[in-house]
C-alpha cells in the first residue's frame, strides 16, 4: 500500500439491491408468415416495423403471425411482442420454432410472460411442448402459454380439454373465436391483448384477473362461423370446467373467466387461478433477475441479509400497492442444512398472498319488518 496523508474516501457496495423486473406479459407468439427470419426470436415495437419484416398477409390463416400483429398492436395497442417464424408450416415446424422460446432473454434480456400460437394451440402436441416451455424457459424463468380450443358447442368443449390433456396450470384455454368486421379471430390473440392492456394499467404487475375486462370484439363465432351468443350459466359452466370464454354484458363483450386448465381437477390458488399463478412467476422471475448478480459471491451473512432485508422491501412495496395481501421471505435453517451450505446452496422461503379475484359477490336481501314502525311514528307526528 502506498504511502497516504490526507483525506480520503472509498465506495462500499450498497446494502439493499434493487429488483430487476421487467415487461410481467411479454407476448412471445410462434407461427407462419410469408417471409421473415425463421427460428429466431425478433423483437417487435412497431405494427408497420413487423409487416415490414413479417408481410401483411390478410390470408391469416396460412400466415398466422399477422393476426397476432394486428391484435396486438392496432387492436390493443400492445408493445413490445417477440415474433418467432416456424420455418415450415405444421405441427412440427411449430415445435421447432417453440424450441427457441429459451433465446428470448439471451438476445434481449426480457422474459417471456405469455407463449401463444394461434392457429396451432388446438392441436394437443403443439399445447403440450407450449407448456413445457412455459414451465422452464431459459432453464429457470416460468410463463404461461394461452391455446385455443376447436369446436362448434360449447357443450363438447370440457370433455375436448380433458380428453386432449389440457389440464396444466401453464395453460388458459379459450373458446370460441371472436369477430369484429367481417374477420375472426382466435380468442388467444384477444386475451394476449387484454392481459397487457390489463398488467399496463397496474405498474406493470399482474395481480389484476383478465376476466370482466372489455374485449375489442362484436361477437363470437365457431369453427364453421356461425354465431355464438353464450348465456351467464353456459359461460359459467365453461369457467367451471377451467375454460375462458366471451360474454356480452353490460358494457359490451367482456372476457370472462378466472381459471387456467389446470382446474377443477387442481384447486390449489397459485395453479388455479389465472392472476395468482401469474403473480408467483412475476415474482419468481424477478427474484432470479434480481439476485442472479449475487451467484458464486463468498457465502457470508452480509449476503444472507442483503438477500432477505432486498426482497422484503420489495415484497413490502407490492403490498403497501395492494399487488399482494402480503409477503416476507426467511432464511430457515431446516431448509439450509449444513451439508448444503458446505456444498455452496442457499434456500430462501418465500412466503406471498397475490389476492384471488372477488369472483362471486352476493348480495342477502331481507325484509324487515321493523321498518313497518316508521307508520306510527308518521301518524303520531
């Protein structure tokens, strides 16, 4: 050490690291167009800059990447989305495309919030690699993936999802397709739209159900195009056999429905509801995204308590937001037995509580007659 006389200063790191978030429903939608990169996950900020990329088929059907486009950004006004091109049309070419799910967050830093494929999420192979890769994206981030259900009757839809194994908590299933204008289109680009607009409004935070939000439709339609106008009870019953569907009500077409497909099988909150299963992947996410600068640091207990004093203060935000009824994280020593310490493994518990939707409110009326008394009180007066 040099030789000193004065004075001086030094920078000692900051006790408290602050979370790393990021967009809570990034849209990762995998399909067909005319042209484009094949393969490869292109971000997207612009309608006009992925039609220049992409093409503006209006044949949506061979080019499934222009109706999410269009729903995305002319309909709902989303951004950013991350497109990635099948280089063959087919089941197949579907999955290959969504085995580059996981190269999202290499090439941009963002996680994936939501996997879609409309036009391929109704065939059952394509759904189940869809949930595969929503459980483990980069090998350690968690999503959701939104399918599509064929059919022309709602009554045939709950024994189509479970024949076909819809029934993870990484899936929310829709029927039918809406309309507006004279096209129509799958729900899961819709509800895709939706759950943005919807997470936008709230801090970027999903801890706000999808369902009752307002839908940029004029009706719905199935497979063969004829109209479908569900009843309250015919929409609840779909809600009870874990579907998203429409309904038309006061303030127009409306998504309605609160469960992923892992219900009525699975009534566990985090896997049962839509915003409580997204909620503990958002903050799942970012305590990875927040503490991964802190791997193969020495293993001390300024560390153990930068960890827990961080992410309770984060947790204490949300809170103090009412994004969660509430939340703490502990460092227990049954779960850190020494042999794992030895070995360099830390646990942390996370305890959170994201609120579950008010989903059914009721009002008790009773006559009172008691009431009757203000008639005397009026005579006597």
């Amino acid at each position: 050490m040099s030789y000193t006389h004065g004075v001086y200063i030094s920078e000692a790191e900051t006790a408290i690291t602050a979370p790393v978030t990021g967009y809570s429903g990034l849209p990762v939608c995998i399909g067909t167009s005319a042209k484009g990169p094949a393969n490869t996950p292109t971000l997207i900020t612009r309608y006009e800059e992925g039609t220049d990329i992409f093409g503006s088929s209006s044949d949506w059907e061979a080019c499934t990447i222009n109706e999410f486009l269009y729903t995305e950004f002319a309909l709902y006004g989303q951004s950013p989305v991350v497109i990635i091109r099948a280089s063959e049309a087919g089941a197949q070419g579907i999955i290959d495309a969504l085995g580059h799910v996981g190269e999202v967050f290499h090439k941009y830093r963002l996680v994936p919030g939501i996997i879609l494929a409309p036009g391929w999420s109704h065939l059952p192979e394509v759904a189940a690699v869809m949930s595969q890769e929503a459980s483990k994206v980069s090998g350690v981030f968690r999503c959701i993936s939104i399918c599509d259900a064929p059919g022309d009757s709602y009554a045939d839809i709950p024994s189509w999802k479970t024949s076909k194994n819809y029934v993870s908590s990484r899936q929310i299933l829709c029927w039918p397709k809406v309309k507006l204008g004279t096209r129509a289109y799958h729900m899961s680009c819709h509800l895709c739209g939706v759950m943005n607009a919807t997470d936008n409004s709230r801090g970027d935070v999903p801890y706000k159900t999808p369902s009752n939000e307002i839908l940029q439709c004029e009706g719905c339609v199935n497979d063969a195009g004829d109209e479908v106008l569900l009843t309250l009870e015919q929409a609840n019953y779909l809600n009870g056999q874990g579907v998203v569907t429409a309904l038309n009500w006061t303030g127009g077409w409306r998504v309605w429905g609160n469960n992923t497909c892992a219900y009525p099988a699975n009534t566990d909150p985090k896997d049962r509801f839509i915003p409580v299963r997204r909620m503990f992947d958002y903050i799942g996410n970012t305590f990875i995204n927040t503490f991964w600068q802190k791997a193969d640091q020495p293993m001390t207990i300024r560390l153990i308590r930068e960890v827990v004093n961080s992410f309770n203060l984060y947790l204490n935000g949300l809170a103090a937001r009412d994004m969660i009824l509430g939340g703490r994280i502990e460092f227990r020593e049954n779960e850190n037995v020494l042999t794992d310490l030895m070995n360099g493994i830390l646990r942390f518990h996370v305890f959170v509580t994201p609120p579950v939707p008010a989903e059914t409110i009721e009002g008790i009326l009773e006559y009172d007659p008691d009431y009757l008394s203000a008639l005397y009180e009026a005579v006597r007066g």
